[in-house]
C-alpha cells in the first residue's frame, strides 16, 4: 500500500467524517478514482470511525452528586422554624368601662348632593357606552355586511394596488473541470480544479516531493498559444489557488495540456520552461453545471 502524508491521512478521515466542502469532497473522489490505495484508506476510516458510537455506554452518576448540588444551593440543613409576633393582650373591662365616645352629629346635606352628582354621572356613562356600542356595530357592519347599511353610510370601494416582486433566482452552481497531473502511469502528482466561470484554478500536491533548491513551475500548452504559458510556481503548501487562468477563453482553457516543470528556486526566470515536463494531465468535466430552473 502507498506510503501517505498525515496531511492525506486527515483528509480522509475527514471525508469520513463528513466535515470537509464541496470542493475538497470533488478533490477527494478524484484522488479516489485513480487510487484505489487511496479509497482503501478512506474506508477503513469509514469503519473505525462508524463503530465508535457502540463503544460509549450510558453513564449514572453517583448518589452524592445531589448531595453536593443541594449544598451549594443552600438547602442541605434543617431550616429554621417560622416564629409568627404574638398579639397583644386583650383590655381589661375596667378599661373599656371607663372609655366615653363623644357623641356625632352628621351632616346629611353633603351626602345627598353627592348622591345626585353620582346619578349624573351614570346617566353620562351610559349615554356614551350606547354610543360606543353603535360605533362599533356599525364599523362591524361597513366592515362585513355593507350592504345592510343606508347608501350614505357605505364605505366608498377602493382599489389598492399591489406590486407583486418575484425573488430573484440564485445564480447556478458553474461547472467544475479536473485534471490529475502525474507521470505516464504513476501515481497522482497534482490534481488541478478549474471553476468553469470564473477560470480560477486551484492545485493540491498530492504526491510530488520538490527537490532542495528547485521549484513546481506549472504550464499551460495550446496550438492557440505560439509558446508554453507560465501560470505561476507551485507553492510549498498542499493548496495553491491563482485566478491566472481568468484572460484566456474557456474553450483554450478546457483543452489545453497542463504541465509541471522543475525550475531553479522562484520558478523560470524568462517565463519560458529549463526542463522536460515530469507530470502532464488534462481537464475533464467532474460537475456539470446546473440546468437553468423552468419557467414558471
């Protein structure tokens, strides 16, 4: 089986997982359709990690963990007994005896002019609840059942204008296009991915170790073009991504020749190839672009 970074060994175990996008999960699929090491490792992550959920048990907790609960809160002791105030002692009837009132002369004018005011005021209240209850009828009546009404108290038709928008739709996912750059026979070097409408390019190194001293230097190669075009050095992390391939046309783009290069360290210093290509590959169409939605 073939040797895998700890880079390629996380990927996998990410597609497992499920937690990698949708551009790393193309990449990956790829990586699996030429290499069937590669795909064997990606299921036996599948397995180790799909088991692991019988591993985990249900767990009771301990009897004082309440106990320690109780007493943070406060309510691990006794409480105290509730004490009500005693009430005072009842008077003697020798006190009682001995208290007078003075005698009261109440004076009823006051309470019958009051009395005529509060009369006053009901009628008045009254008056405006029956008001209040035509008003509300005959809104419920203009309402629900105009027709009911007198022609001078039916509401006047109204016409309302409505401006339905209808959401613009979501731009179509663009197609995708792939392309192994590797040795005649070898294994995977790069897998180079193209955005079909932007022409963005990304590369992974997948299996290519640099020289000391030298550089990936990657080319684009077309009858269209008088000489091989530099798109850049292939940088030391596994991801390169460069918008280098955006100025030429889409259909120079999907049938070009990509070549990778050793140059001297920083890449060709003319912008033309020092040595032989070492891995070559061309684009192939991995996700076709989305059918535009029917009209409605």
């Amino acid at each position: 089986m073939m040797a895998y970074s700890e880079d390629h060994i996380a990927l996998a175990a990410e597609y497992a997982l499920g937690t990698l996008d949708a551009d790393e999960r193309a990449q990956v699929e790829t990586m699996m359709a030429v290499d069937k090491d590669f795909t064997a490792l990606v299921e036996a992550w599948e397995h180790k990690l799909g088991v692991l959920n019988q591993m985990v048990g249900s767990v009771e907790p301990r009897p004082e963990v309440w106990d320690k609960i109780k007493a943070a809160t406060g309510f691990s002791g006794a409480q105290a007994p509730l004490v009500l105030p005693e009430a005072p002692p009842p008077a003697s009837a020798a006190a009682e005896a001995e208290v007078v009132e003075p005698a009261v002369v109440v004076d009823t004018s006051n309470v019958i002019r009051l009395s005529a005011q509060a009369g006053r005021w009901r009628r008045v209240a009254s008056f405006t609840t029956a008001i209040a209850a035509a008003l509300v009828a005959m809104i419920g009546l203009q309402l629900y059942q105009p027709d009911l009404l007198p022609a001078g108290l039916r509401p006047k038709p109204r016409t309302q204008v409505v401006e339905v928008k209808t959401p613009a739709q979501p731009a179509p996912p663009s197609a995708q296009y792939v392309a192994v750059l590797q040795k005649e026979g070898g294994a995977p070097a790069f897998i180079l991915t193209v955005d079909g409408t932007t022409r963005n390019f990304t590369v992974r190194k997948v299996g290519a170790t640099p020289e000391p001293g030298k550089s990936f230097e990657l080319w684009l190669i077309s009858d269209k073009l008088p000489r091989p075009r530099s798109l850049g050095v292939i940088g030391g992390s596994d991801f390169t991504a460069r918008p280098a391939l955006a100025s030429y046309d889409a259909d120079l783009v999907n049938n070009a020749t990509y070549a990778v290069t050793v140059e001297q360290a920083g890449g060709s210093p003319d912008g033309n190839p020092h040595s032989a290509p070492v891995f070559t590959g061309k684009l192939i169409e991995s996700v076709p672009p989305a059918a535009p939605a029917p009209a409605r």
